[in-house]
C-alpha cells in the first residue's frame, strides 16, 4: 500500500512518543522535510493511550514477545468481578440504549460490560497533567497547538494523612478556608511560601544560602512548621520524602505556586481522552506543515554513511526500501543497540498500575479528578502518586473511575503499590452494589517499565535518541529533550513559532488568481 | 472537541435569542478525491484547479444559520494523514459530523469511502452525523460509480448522501445544511464524548503569572 512512500527526506522521526512528536513538529514547522514512522498501528508508542480492547492487545503483546519485555515486564492483570453479570444480560435484552443516563452508579459490571463499553475506555500507558504555567502548556499555546486539545483542570489534591485521605490546601483562598490547619498554621504557611515563591535559582537568596546541604524536611522544622503542614508541603506540594534536598523541595514548591491560579483551584490540568491525546497533536502540526506520516512501518536497519563533501547521510531499511534523511530521530525503544552511545546507565526503573473502580476514592459533590501523593509507608518506599479519572475526562464509562499508581520501583509493581491500593480500595471482589466506604476495585493492571528517560546520544551526529517515559508528575523533562534534539538539528531556528489561525492563511496558487476573495466568513473569529 | 455552545438562550428575561451551536466536523477520504476543495468552496467560497496537497490549514470554520438555530462548524482536515492510513483517533475526537467524500470517477475511492464509514462506526462516537459526498460531479462523463448504488449503501448505513462539486458548486452548501439540520441542538445534544465543561488553553485566558505571584 506504501509503495509509493518517498525516500529523501531532510529528517526521518521513528517512533511517536511525546519526545519523538515534538521534535517531528518543530522540524517540519520550519521547513524541513519530514517524515515521521512508527513500527506499530498506533501512536504513542509508551506514551499511548488505549482503549479496553487495545489494551487487551497491548497486554497479550508484551506476554507474547520477548522483546517488548525488554521495556514492559511484570505485566499482571486480575479481574474483581464476574464475566458475565444475570441482570445485565436481561436488561441488555429490553433496552440496549444508552441506559447511562438512569443511575449510573447502581450498574452491576461485569467483565462483559466491560468488553461492550471497550470504546469508552482510554487508559493511558504514561498517564501525566500539566503544570498550568509549566513549558508544555505555555508551549502548546505559544506553538497555537493547544487548539486541537482540550483539558481539564484537577479539582483538587489529596494527601494519606494520620490513616486516612484528606484534602490538600493549595491555593490562598483554600488555606484560608480550611479547618485542618489553625491560625497561627495559617501564618506560618503563609509566610514560608511566599519566601518560596521569592527563591531564585541565580541569585541565591539569603533565605536559602545555607541550606545547600540540608534537607526540605529540615528547613520546613527550622521554620517552626507544625508536623501536619510538614506533611502537606513535603509530600503533597513538593512530592518529596524525608530525603529530599532543601533546594530540589523548594523548586518543587515554587512550580506548584506558580502555577496556581492559572485555569482552577489546583495548578494542574489532564488532557481530555488521556495524555496519549499530546503526541497526536503534535503529529498533526508536523502534518499539517507537511509531514509525512507512516504507521505500521518496522525499520529493518539503520545505518550511516559518508557522502561526497563529507557530508553524512543516514540510510534507513523499511520493508525491502531505503529511506534516506540527513538526520534520524528516533526513540531509544526503537533504536538499534549500536546505534546509541554509549550505553544507557542502569536507572531506576518505573512501578506502574491501572485501577477500574465504582467510584471514586473521596466523594465529592461533581465529579473529581484527583491527584493524590501518597508518602513513602515505609523507609524503603518512594513517593507514589496517584491520579483518578472520571468519565467527563472520556476516560472511561459512566459510573467508572480509572485510577493511576506510579512510583520508582523498589521489588516489583505489584508488591510496590498493592499495599497502598488496598489503603484506598475495597479490594475483596465483594458484591458492587454492598454500600462501603472505599470505592470497589473490579480491574487491575500492575507492570514495571524500564526507565529510559535518561538522555542519550546517538552513535553519529546526525542521529538523535529520544528518551522514553520518566516517572515524574509532568511532561517537563520531554519537552526540554525535544526542544535540545531540535537546536541540534535545526540550530538557530525558532522553537515551534505560532502557527497561523486558518483565517489568516492565504491560500495561493501558481494559477493566475481570480477576484480579489473579500471576507464573507466574519463570523469566523480566530480559535480561542 | 466543540460542545454546543448555546450562547444567550438562557437569558431570562427578553426575547428568545438565535441558539449558537458549535460542531466540529471531520473530513475523511482517500487523498485527491477533492476534501479541501469542498471545504475550500464551502468556507471561502473559491476552487482552485491545481489545490496542492493541504499545507498549513488546520481547520476552518463557518456557520449555517436555521431558523432559531445558528450552526457553527469548526472544520478539520486530514492534513495529509490518511495517505498511508495513518490518521491519529485525536482527529475524530468529539467530532459531531463528519462528511465521507469519495471522487464518481474512481471506484476505488468509494470502496475506501466505505472503509472510513466503518471506521468511523468503530471508533467514533456513536451519535456521529455521518455524510457521503460523491465529488467532482461536474466529471459526469467519467463517472465510475453509480449514484443508485452510492444511494443504496448510505440508505442501508443511516448516511446523509449528496453528489457534490467542489467546482461548481453544486450541493456543497446543501451537503453542509443537511448535516446542520441532522444535529441534535439540544444543550446536551450533541453526547459526543460528553466534553461540557472541557477547556482549550489560550494566552490571555487569566491575568499571567506576574500579576499574582510577583
């Protein structure tokens, strides 16, 4: 079918991951000439998104294949409820609409249902938000990519305190209103994060000078904090444990404050339909701007060589053709071993599971999206952060949660963070309607990634290793490797410029131009 | 993406106002049967013989007025995507409307029409308005497909069917107005994806960061 794909490209992008598309974007939003492939059907590569039957593939995929264990391993799937459920299959008989509307929350799932509403699932592989004012939102918008995404703000943030959940202040007006937290706290806190807020990396405030060699933890006692805001600052705000350096806290800190205020109460925002959504949008751009897209199109070999002049050309095998291109990016999970240099370091590897729920961990009146940071339960233990997502992210049907656990990985996935899903879950596969506090687990999905989020070089200069999924909250670390790929590239070129608004492109042609087009589409504003 | 926006029905007091619905439409067809011609003669009005392969558009956008209500297309092209069957599931997204064009002259265009209604069937929100447009209808003469036969399939698929010409203008705006009458134009009408209350990022939408943090 892909006969006719061209060969000479200026770069050749391999792999769709959220590194691999921003770099694809920009090049092409310049003027290159690019094309982008991916070995397999869809895109994302460990940064897609899947549907229920997707995932199902994905699954049976990494069981299968010895080389896809190479990054996903310790794969463990279990269901909590029936395969098929008596009632549903009456129902299913009568009334085969959309009966979501009619107390969604009394449903009895099972497995079955599941396999019917497959479409309505999109469960994330490397589930992220968006610091409101971090790089990968003033990015999108400054690159006018934002438009083809929509986003939802998290409406609030938990901690694990004292046994049990509670709600995290964040901004001002919530640390005001708040009972948890006394008065004098109030000041307390107050104080400490406005000098938070003032920390600046270059001139090092007097504030922060000694304490170089100190911890977060230590500097929050020295500021006479009381042990519960101790907790929500340390673990909730900066996502830290008692380890963490005073400077990396008070960086982490400054990020969350900064970006408050922005679109909500939190300063986060989740992708509508999953982070999977981001790398498509930047494929789009590169499309848009004219590049090629191939999916479904393994590389055989990659080689280099020297032309006349010098110059080097990177030669590409796919399917019984070579591709040529100037520069080759491609993703570390996709790049032949000799083709990276030198060998990636042995990291520390990602702890990863998927939860389907009945309900969410903490009611509340509209539906949440919660981000949740649990502190290490014991001294061997990470962070693990959690993410829950309802049905108005499109992430699953009505009357679902899908639940996200990350953390570094210490044994393996499941004995890493089965002790704190089981803190928040019901996880006996008890009868779903039986009134209880935690919401009912009826799916898990526990796996380790390999952690290759560790910048690597390529074996030539015109190679460009992209780095996988790190374990971080954010999109930040990718978005700074793209944005280095692509100044190698194309130095001194601009960093994915606005792209126009359709009403102001003018379409032109070689042919001789009739009348002069006057705007009859006044309607049309430009997106906001 | 684009919920139905009712913007001013609700006032409660005064006259009832025209209700602004916004839908995103998708286009979707093999490469060269004429999709951003159509969209091109539907939103500019303009054809150009010699369209090259679409650089730079991402959508476009326009509006149908019915009687009470005002339909406001925001319109998205493959941007090339679908060449080598690479088009990503983000573009059909929350689409409400898509429109499936196929070129009479090929045959082997309406056979892979029908792949993309089925793909679309598959992947796309279960209320999707679905058109098929038979394009370059001026090129009768050469016509590979018959009109009974497109007619058939799309009355057996529940698909709005017109024969179209980006070239003269034939049934474009029709085709469009068909899909705008199709719409569900309720407030919550419109059920894909159930994006209410979802946002797009744009600069300016709250005071910067000097304003609070500084």
């Amino acid at each position: 079918m892909d006969d006719d794909l061209p060969t000479d490209f200026q770069v050749i992008v391999v792999g769709t991951g959220m590194v691999e598309s921003i770099v694809a974007a920009a090049c092409s939003r310049i003027g290159k000439n690019v094309l982008h492939l991916d070995s397999s059907d869809h895109y994302g590569g460990l940064w897609a998104s899947y549907n229920f039957d997707g995932l199902q593939k994905f699954i049976k995929e990494v069981n299968s294949d010895p080389k896809r264990q190479l990054q996903v391993y310790n794969l463990s799937e279990k269901w909590y409820i029936e395969k098929d459920s008596p009632q549903e299959k009456q129902e299913d008989d009568e009334n085969k609409t959309e009966d979501s509307k009619s107390e969604p929350s009394k449903k009895v799932w099972s497995q079955a249902s599941f396999a019917t509403e497959y479409r309505k699932f999109n469960i994330d592989m490397t589930p992220k938000l968006l610091f409101s004012r971090g790089p990968l939102v003033e990015l999108l918008i400054s690159s006018n990519i934002a438009r083809y995404a929509e986003f939802r703000c998290v409406t609030r943030v938990l901690t694990w305190l004292n046994d049990k959940l509670m709600p995290v202040p964040c901004s001002r007006a919530d640390v005001f209103a708040t009972e948890a937290v006394s008065i004098v706290e109030k000041r307390m806190l107050m104080k400490m994060l406005t000098s938070i807020v003032g920390y600046n990396e270059e001139e090092m405030n007097n504030e922060f000078k000694d304490w170089n060699d100190k911890t977060f933890k230590e500097y929050l006692e020295h500021k006479g904090l009381t042990p519960n805001l101790i907790h929500y600052v340390l673990f909730a705000i900066a996502g830290g444990t008692n380890k963490m350096p005073c400077l990396e806290g008070v960086k982490e800190c400054k990020k969350f404050l900064m970006s408050l205020g922005r679109y909500g109460n939190t300063p986060f925002l989740w992708p509508m339909y999953g982070s999977g959504e981001l790398p498509q949008c930047f494929c789009r751009l590169c499309a848009v701007f004219g590049g090629v897209y191939c999916l479904n199109r393994p590389i055989d070999k990659v080689a280099t060589k020297t032309v006349d002049e010098g110059k080097t050309v990177v030669t590409i095998d796919s399917k019984s053709k070579t591709l040529n291109c100037d520069h080759l990016v491609i993703g570390i999970n996709e790049c032949p071993k000799e083709m990276i240099s030198p060998e990636p370091a042995e990291s520390c590897d990602i702890s990863k599971a998927v939860f389907i729920t009945n309900g969410s961990i903490m009611k509340s009146e509209k539906e949440p999206l919660t981000l949740l940071r649990f502190p290490p339960l014991t001294d061997e233990d990470n962070t693990v952060t959690v993410l829950e997502v309802g049905p108005a992210t499109g992430s699953c049907p009505k009357g679902l949660f899908v639940v996200y656990f990350i953390t570094k990985k210490v044994k393996t996935a499941e004995s890493d963070l089965k002790p704190y899903a089981e803190r928040i879950f019901d996880m006996s596969g008890g009868d779903q309607l039986e009134a209880s506090e935690k919401p009912k687990c009826l799916w898990s999905l526990f796996y380790n990634v390999r952690d290759t989020s560790a910048p690597v070089s390529g074996a030539a200069d015109s190679v460009h290793v992209c780095c996988g999924p790190d374990a971080g909250l954010d999109f930040d670390r990718a978005v700074e490797q793209a944005e280095q790929i692509f100044k190698k590239i194309c130095p001194g070129e601009e960093f994915l410029p606005r792209a126009p608004d359709p009403e102001e492109i003018v379409f032109e042609d070689e042919v001789p131009r009739g009348p002069e087009f006057r705007g009859d589409d006044a309607d049309a504003e430009p997106q906001q | 993406m684009a919920t139905n926006r009712t913007g001013g029905a609700q006032r409660p007091n005064g006259a009832p106002q025209t209700k602004v619905c916004q839908f995103k439409l998708v286009l979707l067809g093999e490469s060269a049967v004429g999709k951003s011609s159509l969209v091109l003669r539907f939103v500019k009005g303009q054809f150009h013989e010699y369209q090259e392969s679409t650089i730079g558009a991402a959508f476009l956008t326009q509006t149908v007025c019915l009687d009470d209500t005002t339909v406001k297309f925001e319109i998205w092209d493959t941007a090339g995507q679908e060449r080598y069957h690479s088009l990503a599931p983000m573009y059909y997204r929350g689409a409400q409307a898509a429109i499936v064009v196929y070129d009479i002259t090929n045959q082997d265009t309406f056979g892979r029409a029908k792949n993309w209604v089925k793909e679309l069937q598959r992947q796309a929100s279960p209320s999707i308005v679905i058109a098929l447009a038979g394009n370059k209808s001026d090129l009768a003469a050469k016509r590979m497909v018959e009109f009974e036969e497109a007619q058939a399939y799309a009355d057996e698929n529940g698909l709005l069917f017109m024969e179209t010409s980006a070239k003269t203008a034939m049934n474009v705006n029709d085709i469009f107005l068909a899909i705008a009458n199709k719409l569900p134009k309720s407030e919550s009408g419109g059920g894909a994806g159930g994006a209410g209350g979802a946002r797009r990022l744009a600069d300016g939408d709250t005071p910067r960061a000097s304003s609070c943090c500084k």
